[in-house]
C-alpha cells in the first residue's frame, strides 16, 4: 500500500476509533495534519517494517519524562501557571505587610480597651483571610498543573497510539533517556534504577509523539478532543 494511501486510511481509523471529535472543522483539519505529520515524518521506525511481519511482535519505546520537560506546549502551559503564582506571591505580600502594620498598630492601644478590642478583631479577620486565601490559591494552582498534566498524558497517549497502530507495533514501554550524571546523586539513582538498559534507537517514537503534540497543542484542541 502507498504511503498516501495509508495515511489517508489511518487518518479515517483514527478519527472512528481514537477521538471524539466536537463538530469543530478546524480542530479536526489540525488532527489529521498532526497524524499525517507524525507517520510520514517519523522515519526512523520504518526501516523495521519487515520484522514486524516476520516476527509478528513488535515494540517501540517512548520517553514521556522528556516530552513534558521539553515540548514547548506544555512548557508554556506551566509557564503560565508559574506567572500567575508569581502575580499572587506580590499580592500575598502586600497583604502580609498590611497584616503587619495592622499587628504593629494593635500595639498603641491599651490592652483591654475598646480600640484594642476592635483592633485586635480586625487583626485576627485578616489573619483568618489571609490563610483562606493561600490555600485556595494553593488548591486552584495545584489543580490547574494537574489538569495540565493529565491532558498532555492523554494527548501523548493518543500519539503513541496513533503511530503504534500504523507501524504494527503490540507494545510500547515508557524509558528514560537521561543519561547519568555522576556529580548528581539522583540522576545516578535514576540511571541505576531504569527499567530499560538498552533499546534499538530505531525504537524509540518519542520524536514522532512530539511532532504529533506539537499540532495538536497549536490548533488548541485540548477541550475539542477526547481520547477514548
């Protein structure tokens, strides 16, 4: 079968069997552009396509460590969240200083004294708010790089199958490729503790999923796709 002709058959199965599409022309011509960009750019696993019908077993390798930390997607994803924490570090800061003088002021009045009571009631509302609003913050921010997380997961999922359904690939093991760095303890950990100790790079889809994430995040469609 022609490459054209596989991809336009794929993309037809994928968009039945992998998404949920929202009725949105866009988001869909963007998905199709990313599967056919993935397949046809992600070479390095077609010169194996022989022993796919030999051996019957295939497996390919992919390291989803290093699409989060590098994707530039989800890099700006988190970088937002990052600035708004940023934003807020400043507002909560000018709260504590007020918080502070409110707390130096109680000081001036005399203990017992009407002043004080009234000042010492404000100075604990503030303090009670002020914690409100640092853990709801904490909760809104911590939920937000959970969202962000689990979307991209499912988008990198969606990669993989996309590309191990064309290629004929059964499995697909998650590795990572960091290399060990012996002035780090815990990049040697990591390294010793790796669940792979040696792929074919010919293996390894990571750069095609990458490709495939790279259009789907830019036609923004984490909110028109849904991955079965």
């Amino acid at each position: 079968m022609a490459m054209d002709a596989e991809v336009d058959y794929f993309s037809k199965t994928v968009l039945d069997f992998a998404f949920t599409t929202q009725g949105v022309a866009d988001v869909r011509r963007f998905v199709l552009s990313a599967i056919a960009l993935a397949i046809t750019t992600l070479t390095v696993l077609a010169p194996t396509a022989a022993t796919a019908q030999e051996s019957g077993h295939r497996i390919a390798v992919v390291d989803v460590a290093y699409i989060f930390k590098n994707n530039n997607g989800i890099k700006s994803q988190v970088k937002q969240v990052e600035q708004n924490l940023k934003t807020f570090d400043a507002e909560l800061q000018a709260k504590r200083n007020e918080l502070k003088n409110a707390a130096e002021k109680l000081k001036t009045f005399q203990v017992g004294s009407s002043d004080y009571t009234s000042q010492e009631e404000k100075v604990a509302s503030m303090e009670s708010k002020l914690r409100l609003d640092m853990a709801r913050k904490r909760k809104e921010l911590a939920d937000r790089e959970a969202k962000i997380y689990y979307d991209n997961y499912q988008h990198i999922a969606a990669g993989v199958k996309i590309l191990a359904q064309h290629y004929k690939i059964n499995l697909v093991l998650r590795y990572n490729s960091e290399d060990m760095d012996l002035q780090k303890g815990e990049s040697v950990i990591r390294g010793v503790m790796k669940n792979i100790v040696y792929h074919d790079e010919a293996l390894d889809m990571t750069p095609g999923v990458m490709q495939y994430l790279d259009k789907i995040l830019v036609a923004g469609g984490e909110g028109s796709t849904t991955v079965k």
